[in-house]
C-alpha cells in the first residue's frame, strides 16, 4: 500500500509504503485502543455503580443470594421430611415389635420385664487411633435407614409365625383334658381289668372312679364343646365334651346336669354335680378321657398337670 503526503509546508509530496506488516502492527495497536478504553470504562461504571449503591445492582446481588439460600432451604426440608417420614414408619414398626414380644413372652410363660424391651440395650468400646471415625453423608444414612427398616418387617415376620404357633401349641394344651374333675387326690377304682362290683366278674374299666359326695361340683377337663347331656341307663346323668383333635371326655353317674348340648364350656368350669345315678354302688364321678372313640388311660393326662405343678 502507498500512500501520497501533500502539503503546503512540503515543496513536494512525499511516498509512504506500507507493507502487511505495517497493517498487523496497527491493526493490533487499534485493538489494544479499544480493549483497554472498554475495560477502564466497564471499571469506572462498576465502581461507581458499587460507590454509590445503585439500586438495582443490589436488588440483583440480593436476590441472587435470596434464592441460592431459598433453595438450600428447600432442600434440607425435602431431605429432613423424608427422614421423619422414615423414622415415623421406624418408630411404628419398633412399637409393633413391642406388642409382638410382650404377646409372644406371655405365650412363652417368660415375664416381659426380664427382656427389658423399653430399654436401649448396653453398647460401647473403644476407637480405634488407626482408622479416624467418618460422618455419614445423607445417601449413606438413607441407605442405613431403609435397610434398618426391612430388617425390622424381616424380624416381625418371623416373629408373628412364632406367635401362630406358639399360639396354636397353647390353645392345643387348653384342649388337653389335664384338669382333674373334681378337687380329690386319689381314685376309688382306676382304669383297665377288674372286678365288676355288681356282677363281680372280670371287666374292662374304661375310666376311673372320684369318689366323693353326692353334690361335689365337677369341673371340664379341658374346653370345649357339649354334644352329650342325657340320662343314660348304665352312666346315669352324663355329659360327653368335645375337645376338637378326636377327644372326648365323659363325667357320668351325676346327681344333676348344669349345661345342655351345644354350650361351649371352658377348662375348669363347672358342668354337673355329683351323684350316684344309673349303674353306680354310691356317690362317686366316673371320668372318661376317649381319643377317636377309644378309651384312654385317664391317668396319663392327669399326670401331665401335677407334674407341670411341681415343676413350676
């Protein structure tokens, strides 16, 4: 590029050559102009602006702020909600537990004091000086708390099976015919062969005889339900009972019947009062224990409850 100078202070004009080095050179120059006008302006607006507090750029800053801490706010709550949301449903699942142990020890004959199951149970030991401690981060305590959580409906589970069969293993002993019909400790007349005290022949006993007074209130063995409740030519007054799981007991020979088929009857009540009616020498209780129709030792299921009385 040439470039031509006139003037009249120039007797003639002169020639200037410029190259592409020339032009980077000053192309440069003029930027390096601008930039550095630019930024001496943008800092003296700003720092005037900040001089004299500009409204607006405060309100920008401020709201700025406002909302970053809004959001934190937010969600430490969501993060804090959701944590009592857990420990809400935690806190039930212990109170079940609580209800479940206590039903279970009484099932188990075993006091609730002595599990202590209100109390936290005694923990400790030492750190470590190799390994420091860690804080949890909140992923971690969720995943702990949720995992806490399953292990706890695991434990309750597992339990309530525990308290079905318990259950089932209580109710079954219940029906048991362990209760001795009347308040006597010995029999006038025990189970099997003997002579019949009538015919004096040798006879099959298929019970055993309570002697006591006429009007003795007798007790049910066991609960359960009256099917029988007659007069009969060889027992007299009688009542058979129902124990469900193919038992039976009969009382027979009263002087009076206090119940009529189809009453439900529970372990120790009263049902009749002695006597000496049908086939009978006096005043006695001819008690039956029968399993699928068939006669059983009597004997053998009362022996079953004095020895759980001397063990306890």
């Amino acid at each position: 590029m040439h470039i031509i100078l006139v003037s009249n202070r120039l007797a003639t004009a002169k020639s200037i050559s410029l190259g592409t080095r020339h032009l980077l050179l000053g192309t440069a120059l003029l930027t390096a102009i601008v930039v550095g006008l630019s930024s001496s302006m943008f800092y003296l607006v700003f720092r005037h602006a900040v001089e004299i507090k500009l409204p607006l750029v405060q309100q920008l800053l401020l709201s700025a702020q406002e909302q970053q801490t809004e959001n934190a706010k937010e969600f430490m709550r969501e993060n804090l909600n959701a944590m009592a949301v857990r420990l809400g449903q935690m806190q039930a699942q212990l109170m079940r537990l609580d209800a479940l142990g206590e039903r279970l020890s009484a099932l188990a004959g075993i006091k609730p004091q002595e599990f202590r199951m209100s109390e936290p149970p005694g923990r400790g030991g030492a750190l470590p000086t190799s390994i420091p401690a860690q804080d949890l981060s909140m992923n971690e305590l969720t995943g702990q708390l949720d995992a806490l959580s399953r292990h706890m409906e695991n434990r309750y589970d597992y339990m309530g099976i525990l308290e079905n069969r318990l259950f089932d293993a209580r109710v079954k002993k219940k029906l048991m015919p362990t209760v001795r019909p009347v308040d006597v400790d010995w029999n006038a007349s025990s189970f099997g062969w003997r002579i019949d005290p009538i015919t004096g022949q040798n006879a099959l006993h298929e019970g055993i005889d309570f002697l006591v007074d006429t009007g003795t209130p007798v007790h049910a063995a066991a609960g359960g339900l009256v099917v029988v409740a007659q007069f009969h030519p060889q027992y007299g007054h009688m009542i058979d009972i129902d124990h469900g799981n193919d038992f039976t007991t009969r009382y027979a020979h009263n002087s009076k019947l206090l119940l009529k088929p189809g009453d439900l009857v529970q372990r120790g009540a009263i049902i009749a009062e002695s006597g000496s009616t049908g086939r009978s020498t006096g005043p006695h209780v001819h008690f039956e224990v029968r399993y699928k129709g068939v006669a059983q030792n009597p004997n053998r299921f009362l022996q079953v409850s004095a020895a759980t009385i001397k063990a306890r």
